[in-house]
C-alpha cells in the first residue's frame, strides 16, 4: 500500500504513494505510452512533437551500444535496474512480516503500525513538491542522489538495528524498525514524484524500461521471501523454568513455541533488500556520468513554454488508449466521475490501509505458511493483474462496478475471518487453510485491476479527474490506515491467536 495533493496527483499515472505496489503505477503510466506526461515537470513527452528538443552530440564509441532498433541497451538496463529502487524496501517489508510478526514485541499488530507510519512518510513528496513550486528550476538529479543515499543508508541500519526496542508509554516498542521503516517509507514514497520526473530527461523509449523496473521492486522481494518460507507451522515445546530464591528453587515447566526457522533469516533478508537499493544507486550514477550514454538525453525548452504548449495540446483533445483525439468524444457525466472516484476512494481504503493492517488476524489462525502464501502470493498476484490492464481492452463500466463488487465480498470475507479470530471458519483445515489464501490473491488481484483501469479511464478525462483521482486515493488511504489502527490498538477488537 500509493496520494498526492494538487500538483502532485497531477498525473497521467495513478498516484500512488503507499500502495506498496509499483505494478498499479507502471500499469497506468505505461498504457499512456507513446505519449505521457510526467509529474512535477510540466512537459509532454512526444518524440513527434517539437517539444522534444535535438539529442546531445553523440560520442566516438556510442554506436557499440546502440542496438538495431535505434536504442541504447545500456540504457534500457540501467533504467531498469534505478527502477528497482522505487518501492523494493517496503515492498519488502510487507512480504516478510510472517516473521516479524513472530519476533516483534508489536506481534499481530505490527501491520496496523507500518500502514500507518507509511501513510505518515507522504511528508516527503508534499515536501518535494513544495520545493519544486518555490523553486520550479531545481532539477530532480540531486534530489534523487539524496533520496537514494538515504535508502542505502537505512536499508543497512534496518539489517544491523531491526531487533532493537525501547519501553514508550509502559509498552515495548520495535523502535529500530519502525524508525527505518519511516525512513524507507520515506525514500519509496517520494521516489513516485521524482524518479518519473528524472526519466523525462532520457528519451521516451526508456520509460518502459524504468516501469520494468519499478514492477520489479515488488515482484524480486517476493519470489526472494516464497524461496525463504517460514519453516513451516509454529510447534509448541516444555521448557523447564528454574526459580532461584532465597528459601530455595523452584522448578516449573512452561509451554512456549518453538522458534521459525525459514531458509534464511530476516537479517540475510534486509541485507538482500540493501543490495538492491545499492543497486538502484549504482544504475543511476552510471546513467549521469557514462559519457557514452549522452546521446540518448533530451533537452527541454523553458517550462512555461512546454507548459502552455502541453495546456494547447489538453485543450484540442484528450487521450484514449495512448492516442490523442478530439473533443467530440463522449465524456462521462458528472454522476458517472463522481461515482468512479468513490469506487476509487473504497477500493484504496481496502487495498492501502484496512485489509493490510489486520492481515495477520486474517491469516495468523490458519498457520505461518498460510500467512506467508497469502503474503507472499498478493505480492505476485498484483503487477499480473496491472499486466492484464495493458493487455486487455478498456472494460465496460458497469463490468468494473461488478467486479468491485466481487473484490469487496471478497474483502468481506477477509474481514469476516479477521473479526473472528483466534477461531475463524474452517480453522485447522486443509480446506480453510487454501480458502484464505485464495481470498486474499483473488482480492488483491480483483482490487488492482480495478484501481488501475479506473485510472486509466480517468486520465482520459483529463489532468483535473486524475487530479481528484490522486485526492480521493490519498484520502481514502489515510482514513483506512488510521481508523483500522484504532480499531486494533486502541479499541483491541481484534483478537491474536497463540498457538501454544
């Protein structure tokens, strides 16, 4: 679980902050292709069109790297690979909390905690976006050097200090990893509003190849976590307990879990996801300073002149399926809009602040591997169903309303095994096992579809819908997040399970 305001919303992708799911914006931003425009930049970009200035003189040895298809494989791979560095952490994060969840003094409340702390780093891109209208001449390059720097940074402390915890308000707290959580958050969150503005100084052909990337970071720390497991259902063990006193000892026996063993542990993880993020770093370097990348940047004319050619070209038409047409094609009625912003509003709300907050109350009482595939399988279940939106055609909208309300029985069904536990339906069956974890991929899969082709059909309304879409998937966000962790940790009605 991405909600911008103003300027930021004002996008042809879906704005999508805190949705731990890169794949809903390199669906949206890639089925704008060939033409797109990019956020906090102000330019279309359209290699037909004069506002894609003359390339950079081309070196002696550029033609090594240029393919038949007059693009620079270099590029494609580094755009990629600075890519991954979008949202890999806190995509991360949220696939490994099968095991957090087993380690943490927070325990089953930990979701709840994160999505709200994610929701808390969207101070990053208003702060960017604050900069970029006090000073609309920065350019995003030393900004995204910083952004990265800060991610290399608290991916290593995340590794090294993720055990560590302080007593706030009588309670233990997983200090260490919710302060880099924060941090991580903070990085994912404001790559949304500024790495898609850095591709826009390289040619168009390479922003597929950056959207690649970005859908990777949520697809590589998910095959990485399926390949770790979780070492199978917690098990109960007699310790016995020895109780020195003055008058004598004591022996008592307590029953308690046996700890998880997965493959590898979650510090062998972390470090994982600090290569990656050292990775994105290193990509992005190598495409400032390789000079035999040069040829393939592009140089801009003046903002305002690219911004009042970009409002000529939103008043002449509007885009449908990536093409420009005119302005006698049907728009939606203000009820219909209205009604697709709502439907983006629920289904935000869902899939960004309550479903995944009480995911471990969902899950926990049908065992560890049950929460690890249900996890685990979302996570590969979401950029397939944004895949499905660039390769099927627009659907009808009242098809999209039913399938809404498909995901939300389905949601129901979630909540219904949540509110339930520690004793939900079919609990220590095979049957009930496999029944949540199909739940919770049709969900998952039902949901992005849906939010991804609503942005689709907004954005061909023009940059004020895609501008309420951003509001109404923030709000939407923000309110599913805070009122789900009242309900968990202030008003505890949700109720873990322990095996032992």
């Amino acid at each position: 679980m991405t909600y911008e305001t103003s300027r930021v919303a004002c996008s042809v992708l879906e704005p999508n902050l805190v949705t731990r799911e890169p794949a809903v914006v390199a669906a949206a931003t890639a089925a704008a292709l060939p033409t797109v425009i990019i956020h906090g930049v102000g330019e279309k970009i359209d290699e037909r069109t004069s506002l894609l200035a003359t390339s950079r003189s081309n070196s002696r040895m550029s033609g090594i790297f240029t393919s038949g298809l007059g693009r620079k494989p270099w590029v494609d791979m580094l755009a990629a690979l600075f890519g991954i560095g979008a949202w890999v952490a806190i995509n991360g994060l949220w696939v490994e909390l099968p095991l957090l969840v087993a380690q943490l003094p927070e325990g089953w409340n930990l979701p709840s905690y994160l999505a709200v702390i994610i929701q808390i780093a969207n101070v990053g891109p208003l702060a960017y976006s604050l900069l970029r209208s006090l000073r609309p001449g920065v350019r995003p390059a030393p900004v995204v050097y910083l952004v990265l720097s800060l991610g290399c940074v608290a991916s290593l402390l995340l590794a090294l200090i993720w055990r560590e915890t302080s007593w706030i308000a009588g309670a233990e707290h997983s200090t260490g990893l919710l302060a880099m959580v924060f941090l991580l958050a903070l990085v994912d969150c404001t790559s949304s509003v500024l790495f898609l503005p850095y591709m826009a100084v390289w040619r168009q052909i390479y922003l597929s190849s950056y959207l690649v990337g970005e859908g990777l970071s949520g697809l590589l720390p998910a095959l990485v976590a399926l390949a770790q497991g979780v070492g199978g259902n917690s098990m109960c063990e007699n310790v016995t307990m020895v109780n020195e006193t003055d008058s004598g000892n004591y022996t008592y026996i307590i029953t308690q879990p046996i700890p998880l063993d997965p493959r590898f542990g979650v510090t062998e993880f972390f470090y994982f996801l600090m290569a990656m993020m050292i990775t994105s770093a290193t990509a992005f370097t190598l495409l400032e300073h390789l000079p035999i990348l040069s040829s393939e940047r592009v140089e801009f004319p003046s903002p305002t002149d690219s911004v009042a050619a970009l409002d000529t070209t939103q008043s002449e038409g509007r885009m449908v399926k990536g093409m420009w047409v005119g302005k006698d094609v049907e728009r939606m009625t203000t009820w219909t809009l209205v009604m697709m912003l709502l439907g983006q509003a629920w289904a935000s709300s869902l899939t960004n602040g309550v479903l995944p907050s009480i995911q471990s109350y969902s899950c926990g009482a049908y065992g560890n591997v049950a929460y690890h595939l249900a996890v685990t399988l979302s996570a590969l279940a979401n950029p397939l169903a944004a895949l499905a939106t660039l390769m099927l055609p627009r659907i009808r909208r009242d098809l999209l309303a039913g399938m809404a309300m498909i995901g939300t029985l389905v949601a129901a069904y979630i909540m219904a095994t949540a509110a339930l536990s520690p004793s939900p339906p079919l609990m220590g069956t095979t049957g009930g096992e496999a029944l949540v974890v199909i739940a919770w991929v049709l969900f998952t899969g039902i949901m992005t579809y849906v939010r991804v082709e609503i942005a689709n059909q907004l954005r061909e309304e023009g940059a004020k819908a895609l501008f309420w879409c951003g509001a109404v998937t923030q709000a939407g966000s923000a309110v599913g997040a805070v009122v789900t962790f009242l309900l968990v940790n202030v008003y505890y009605l949700f109720t873990p399970y322990y095996p032992c």
